[in-house]
C-alpha cells in the first residue's frame, strides 16, 4: 500500500521506475551503485530528500539488504548520501553547497574531457526527437498528459539552483512516456552524461527563459497530437543545448 501511495503522489518511488530495474546476477553491488548514481546524477530525489526504503530499493534492484548496504555505505564515504535514525530516518540525498567546493570544477572537467560531446549530442537528439514524436503521433492518456503538464509547470517554477533537475525530470517524463522501455533506458544513460556536461557551463538566465518557450510549444505539440510540431521543437531545443555546450567545451 505504502508504494502504490508514494506512486500516486509522485514521490521518490514513482519517479525511479525509468531507472531502478533488476540488476543482473554476478554484478550486483556494481550494477546497484550505478543504478543508484544515476539516480544522484539525475537529480530525481532532490537534495533533502529521503531515498526509498532499503526493503524497497532491495527489492527493485532484487538484491539483498546486505548488499545494498554496502552500496550506500560508498556513497555515504563519497558525501553524497547520509543515513539518519529515529523515526523519520532513512538515508537522504545530501544537498549541494551552493558553491562547489574549490577544485570541484576542475574535477568535473576532467571527468568529462574524455568524453566525445559530439556522440553524446548526436544520440541524444535521436533518442529525444523520437520520444517526442511517438508521443504526439500515439497519444496520451489522461494521466500521461497530466503528468506531462505537472512536469512542465514544475520547470516554470523552479527556482534558479533547481531548473536543471526540474529540466531533467520533465525531458525523462517524456521518454518514458514514448512506451519503449529500451529507449526510456538509453535516454537516462545518455541524459546522466549530459548533466555532467552542463554542470560544466554557467547557468545563463536568457537561455533558460528561450529553453521555457520551447518547452512549452514542445508539450503543446505533443498534447495536439502534432507528431511533425513535437519532433521540430525537440529538435529546436536540443540544438540549443547542444550550441551552449560546443561553445563553452569544445
């Protein structure tokens, strides 16, 4: 009952469902700590936030508590999560610092300089616009359009230091409302990447304000039905991004 409630209200649980799967056997713990980071790098529990459950969580990546445990132990080392007791413990995402620690961006960069941005922008253009199109020519249901709309007004309310989540979360709603597991899949590998690299790049107020229009002609396209309408906007808005980050990475 508990997780069909957390389902219902959007909460953590429902949100993993695009990332969290059974990890295959032989490669349990390295399979569930990159499971999990994803999940960090993501942003799809936000700073703050409590993780699900660890019956939970074992249960999604059909691995034992054992293991799962040692799993968040490495991330609690690494800084990114913290187990709490009492009542209403758990283990939670720690937040960000507003400012990185020094040495931060530096590390980022060279975590990402062997990465070829060109393949990365490539596929994820070929994964979103499809997304976007199947969406539009297939139609949603009632629930799939309403949580599109959810996703979309969460973007316009975010504040500064939360857009990118909030971004990451609606283009991921779109993904895995396109129906194929195999492509919601893909996209959230290749979106972690992309987060890597825009964390590298300034957060530029003018471009964040194009970025709302698109993705409000975006979902207005896929909620008309328009197949060709969503699959130029997504188009649009990935070469965007993808201008954005050749001009400060490459």
């Amino acid at each position: 009952m508990a997780k069909k409630d957390a389902a219902k209200k959007g909460g953590p649980a429902d949100r993993l469902t695009p990332v969290l799967r059974p990890v295959r056997a032989g490669n349990g713990f390295e399979e569930a700590l990159e499971q999990i980071m994803q999940v960090l790098r993501l942003g799809l529990v936000a700073g703050g936030e409590r993780l699900p459950a660890e019956r939970d969580l074992a249960e999604r990546l059909r691995i034992s508590r054992v293991t799962l445990r040692e799993v968040l132990k490495v991330l609690a080392d690494e800084g990114l999560v913290e187990s709490r007791r009492g009542r209403y413990g758990g283990t939670f995402v720690r937040r960000r610092p507003d400012t990185p620690p020094q040495g931060a961006e530096e590390e980022l960069r060279r975590r990402v300089s062997g990465v070829d941005i060109e393949d990365v922008l490539r596929f994820r253009e070929v994964l979103e616009v499809g997304a976007a199109g199947l969406c539009a020519a297939h139609g949603l249901t009632e629930e799939g359009a309403a949580r599109l709309r959810t996703a979309l007004a969460a973007t316009h309310d975010a504040p500064l230091g939360d857009y990118r989540r909030r971004d990451t979360l609606l283009h991921l709603t779109l993904a895995e409302l396109s129906g194929s597991a195999r492509l919601t899949e893909s996209y959230v590998s290749v979106r972690a990447t992309v987060n890597d690299l825009l964390d590298c790049i300034p957060l530029l107020v003018r471009n964040l304000e194009h970025s709302q229009q698109q993705h409000t002609a975006l979902v207005e396209a896929v909620l008309d039905g328009d197949a060709d309408a969503a699959r130029e906007a997504m188009r649009e808005h990935c070469g965007g991004t993808a201008a954005l980050l050749r001009g400060f990475l490459s």
